[in-house]
C-alpha cells in the first residue's frame, strides 16, 4: 500500500496539470507513460515480490537448466 499509494496518485497529479492549455501536451505524455507503466509496477511489487513467486520461479528455472527429456514417449 505504501508503494502503491503514491505511484497512483502522481499519475493523477499528471492528469490534473494536463488541463493547462499551455504545458497540457508535456503532462499529457507524463500522464500516459506513468498510466502505462503502473500494470508493470503493481506486477513486480505485487507479484513478483511475493515469497512464494520466488520459489516457484527458482524451482523452474533449476529444472530448466537440467534439460529437456522427451516426455512424450515418442522416439523419432
């Protein structure tokens, strides 16, 4: 929530100075951009963050490392 809180409020902070007709189009772009990146953000500090995400991510990349078996039963 600490993280969360201010990343949302200075995006509209962005869209409220957009309103200005004279440096509207520079917070337009600033408005944009840190509306596009929130989904980034809230995935990395709320997904990737977790304890659990780390170990499972952990747990595949060393199974991926092994090799790959042919799983499938056919022999080519």
């Amino acid at each position: 929530m600490l993280i969360l809180t201010p990343l949302l409020g200075v995006t509209w902070i962005f869209g409220v100075l957009q309103l200005d007709q004279i440096s509207g189009i520079v917070f337009s772009y600033f408005f944009d951009i840190a509306n596009g990146l929130q989904g980034v953000f809230i995935f990395i500090t709320q997904c990737l963050q977790e304890d659990d995400v780390k170990v499972f991510l952990k747990q595949k990349t060393a199974r991926g490392r092994v090799g790959n078996t042919n799983t499938t039963g056919v022999s080519g």
